[in-house]
C-alpha cells in the first residue's frame, strides 16, 4: 500500500502547485520594460536575440527595422487575432487593430482569446493580452463596423496615419470589398486572407492597386476542397472553423508580410491551401482593365504610366549588379543552341477572364456580373427626374397603410 | 432562376429593375440611385399589397438614406410573428449586398451571423453578384430575406425558439 499513499502524497502536491499557479497568474503579473534598441545578444533576458540572429544567419539585412513598421489588421478573428500575437512577438512598430465584435465562448475553439475575455471587445481583449506579451509594440484599438459609411471614414483616415501594409482577415465578402476599396484610393498595399467555410481549405493574397487584380477585379477565388462538393453537407450551419487551418493560414499570412516588410525571399502573389489534400496551389493575377472599381482603373492607369521610369530603375540595378562582377561566358561552347527566354509572364493572368486557366484547385466563388444588351424587364428610368421627398412620401404613405 | 416557386418568380419580374451604380459616397449619384430605389421599393410594396401578400415595412432613418429601418411578418400556422428588421447600406453597395438584420433572432439559429445578420451566402449572393447593378433593396427582400423567413420561421416556432407574442411570458408574471 505504500505506492498509493506516495501516490496519494504526489497528488496532493500537484493540485497545491496548480492552484498555486492559478492563484498567481491573477495577481502580480511581472510585466518587463521596454527595450529601447534591439540587441542580438544571446541572454535569457533578451526577448528579441533569436529574431536578431536570423541577421547573423544572412536570412534578413536589418531585422530592427521592423520596428519602423506600422502593420493594420482588419477583424481580430481566428485569423487576425493569431497573426497579431505572432506580429507582436516579432516586434513589430505598431498595429492598428479593427473590429467590431466581442469575445464569445463559441470563439474558444480558436487561438489566443481566453475565456475570461468573454464580453470584452475582440480588440480591447487583444490589447489587453499584446500589451503584457510585449510593451514596446504601440497599439491601436478600433472597434467599429468599417462598412458603414461611418466606420469606414475612420478607417481611411487611420489609415492615412501612416500604414505599411494592411492585412484583412476578415470573414466576409463585404469587408473585404471595403478594404479594398479604401486600399485602392489610398494607393496601399494589402494582404488578403481567408479560410474557407468548411474550415479545410484556405488561401493568402497580395494586392498592389494598379500592379496586381485587386479584389473586384474578378469574383474570389477559393480553394476547392478537393471533395465532391455534393458530398458536403450545409443543411444547418453557415460556418465551421478549426484552430489548425486558422493557425497555418495566419502563419502563411504573416510569413509573407514579414518577407515583403523585411525584404527576404519571395513574397506570394496568391497561395492557396487546401488541408484535405495538403495542395498548395500559387498563381499571378493582372489587374482587369474593365474592373468595376473605378478606383483601381485609375490605380492601373498609373501603374502604365510608371512604367518606362521602373524599366529605368530596373535596368540601372542589373547594370550596377552586373558591373560589380566580372563578366564571362557562363558556357563558352553551346552545342543545343540552348537560350534562356523571359519567362516574367508566364503564369500569371488577367483577373477578367481566369476561369479558363485557373490553376487546379482553384475555383471562383461567385460568378462574374452579366452584361446585358437589352432591357430584361421594366426599369426605373422612366421620369426619374422625380422630386426625391415625393418619392419618400409614397413610400410613407404605403407603409403607414 | 429555377429553383423558385411561382409567386417569388412573378412579384420579381414586376420589380423595376435600377441602372446607377452608385454608392453612399458618390454624392449626386448615390441620390440619383435612392431614387430607383425608392422606385422599386414603391413597386414592389404595391405588387406585395395587390397580391394579398404584404410583409414588410421598412423606410431610411437618416436624410442620405444608409440606415434603414422596420419590420417584417411571417405568418405560420395561422399566426403572425412579427420581427425588428434594419440594415445599412455598405460603402461599397451595390457591389455588395446589403447586410440583412433581424436583431431579435440573433443567436437563435445557425444560420445567421453575429449581429443578427442573415446568411445569405449560397440562395442569394451569387445571385445579387450576377445582376449588379440592376438590383436593388427590394430584390433583396424578395430573394434573400422571404426566402430566409419562409425557411427560418417555421423551424424556429416549432422547435420553441420563438415565441408567439401571446404565449409570451411577460417579465412581472414570471418574476417570483
């Protein structure tokens, strides 16, 4: 009987150090003060020496730069909340954190929001929780709706506060539209992401207003989820989400806006996920001349414009690159006439007309707006120069009857 | 548009349809659009009225037209329920659909979103994409929200989520 009272004993321990770990977690939390400079000094005490030795390991030039960076993420979900930890923990300069919703216990099949959060506003919560992870990132909550006419002039005018890049993880098609159009009009680059609705696929998107589609340049694309859409049963419910294809998409997600902050690598133009099938499908997208958003023609027509100064820049570039070398045939004999061609263009696509030559896995999630030649049917041009107030006192009158 | 019974079919044919395509930020052109608007609004309640069929009220709440107020009806089973309907028109309309809300079934059913926003993703998205911009906020009531309620209603009267308001129990009778 001597091992169950030892058992006995151990227990009791246990549950004297849980509750003690409990009791302490709530009382004094030992904050640490902000560093000033980064340092790549490796000590335990240094929160930021294994990010500085990916400079030492010639990943990135200047890794402290990131602190000049001002990221803004737009919903504070399953995507956004994670995204911002991992940003935060980089040490980012400052994050600008949007969203209009609480915390709910329904959310805690996620990451990051815990249970004694529930109520808080989703941004509030994540000040709350970021500002302890690491003091010296500067945060910025707004909690509104960016699709009002309201929200959405606060949300330009932040913006205007000086923004490097703009990452949606919304969970909507109408918040995304209106990131995009704020994106467009400010001439800002925007990071697009989403995670499907069965939760098992997912996908990243960069968007350069005038260089690449923006996001009304062509229905959405989604990851197909590989199995036979019929087979999928949505009697029911109109969301499911899981933490991991949330976590792997906000880890593609930032993965790529460090790599376009930090310059390192190559940052993805469009990289899908599909988790079924562990498909990873990447592709190009042009801007669409006839893009509804008038504001993206406009950014296209700039776009053309520029361009013979950044041949003019890019040519200046190869010239300095190459006069830093000595030039020599790469092969001094070429028995199969063997060249290499530009192949600059080859796999990207104008977004008016992808369907054709998506990728595999790739699909468009609403179709493309119909042109009509004729009228379908009566319209309301007819005496439109109506007096507005008449009109709303027809309406008055139908309404009170 | 199959897939639809015959009265939605018809009362959306009789709907004129709008040609603006403007937004609340577009100054003129967005009164412009309010117009066609109300327009269809006006047409689509008189077709609702002459078919017996009237189930809505719902006019703006401020002078730009973007909040839109009122309520909608289901009759199921003999008796009416009634529900708080509102929307805002979003920046980016008509590109986008506006965002269908019955507050009170907020986080009764699955199928609506926080905030007491419908879900209108596969019935009637696809469907306000393809005809932009000739759409407009009655075509929505038509094809998104009846439909909803027709589908919605029902299941929550007989599965006790909803209450008809005279079996209601009121706060002084049930407090002890």
């Amino acid at each position: 009987m001597a091992a169950l009272t030892d058992f006995g004993l151990i227990w009791g321990k246990i549950q004297e150090l849980v509750s003690r770990i409990m009791s302490s977690s709530k009382t004094s939390i030992p904050r640490r003060s902000k560093v000033k400079d980064m340092s790549a000094e490796v000590v335990d005490s240094n929160p930021y020496s294994r990010l500085m030795a990916l400079q030492r390991m010639g990943i990135v030039e200047n890794y402290e730069r990131i602190r000049d960076y001002s990221v803004a993420i737009v919903g504070i979900g399953g995507v956004g909340s994670v995204a911002a930890e991992m940003l935060t923990r980089c040490g980012i300069g400052r994050l600008l954190l949007y969203d209009y919703d609480t915390v709910e216990l329904a959310n805690m099949n996620r990451l990051f929001f815990r249970p004694d959060q529930v109520g808080m506003t989703k941004t509030d919560a994540a000040v709350q929780t970021l500002s302890e992870i690491n003091p010296d990132v500067v945060l910025e909550s707004y909690s509104m709706n960016i699709t009002t006419v309201k929200g959405f002039d606060v949300f330009i005018n932040s913006l205007k506060s000086g923004v490097d890049l703009v990452l949606s993880c919304v969970d909507n098609y109408e918040a995304r539209m209106v990131i995009n159009q704020a994106c467009n009009e400010l001439r800002q680059t925007w990071m697009e992401s989403g995670v499907s609705e069965d939760a098992v696929s997912g996908h990243i998107q960069l968007l350069i207003p005038g260089e690449t589609a923006c996001f009304a340049c062509a229905p959405p694309l989604v990851v197909a989820s590989g199995v036979d859409e019929r087979t999928l049963k949505r009697e029911g419910v109109c969301a499911a989400s899981l933490p991991t294809t949330m976590g792997v998409v906000a880890g593609l997600l930032v993965q790529n806006c460090l790599k376009y902050l930090l310059k390192f690598g190559q940052v993805s133009p469009y990289l899908g996920y599909n988790s079924l099938k562990d498909y990873f499908p990447t592709m190009e997208m042009k801007p669409n001349p006839q893009c509804s958003n008038a504001a993206c023609v406009d950014r296209q027509k700039e776009y053309m414009e520029s361009k013979p100064a950044r041949d003019a820049a890019a040519k200046a570039k190869i010239e300095a690159e190459v006069s830093s070398v000595i030039e020599e045939p790469l092969h001094l004999d070429n028995e199969w006439n063997i060249s290499i061609v530009d192949d600059s263009d080859a796999g990207s696509s104008t977004a008016a007309n992808t369907s054709s030559i998506l990728p595999e896995g790739l699909v468009h999630e609403l179709p493309t707006a119909d042109k009509y030649s004729e009228q379908v049917g009566p319209t309301v041009t007819d005496g439109i120069d109506d007096d507005l107030e008449e009109l709303q006192r027809q309406l008055d009158a139908l309404n009170s009857s | 548009m199959e897939g639809w019974d015959a009265g939605t079919k018809s009362a959306l044919t009789q709907i004129p349809l709008l040609s603006s395509r403007a937004g609340p930020r577009d100054g003129e052109a967005w009164k412009q659009r309010l117009k066609e608007e109300y327009k269809a609004m006006i047409a689509y309640t008189t077709i609702n009225k002459t078919n017996d069929n009237d189930w809505f009220r719902i006019s703006p709440t401020n002078p730009e037209g973007t909040r839109w107020e009122g309520s909608c009806w289901y009759v199921h089973n003999l008796r009416r329920y009634d529900f708080p309907l509102q929307f805002d028109i979003p920046v980016t309309y008509p590109a986008t659909a506006p965002e269908i809300e019955l507050p009170t079934l907020d986080g009764k059913t699955h199928k609506m979103y926080r905030g007491g926003k419908i879900c209108l993703t596969v019935h009637f998205k696809p469907l306000w994409a393809k005809n932009c911009p000739r759409f407009g906020i009655a075509h929505a009531l038509c094809l998104g929200l009846a439909p909803w309620l027709a589908a919605e209603v029902p299941i929550l009267v007989d599965s006790g989520m909803v209450k008809h308001k005279d079996d209601e129990v009121t706060p002084s009778q049930s407090s002890s």
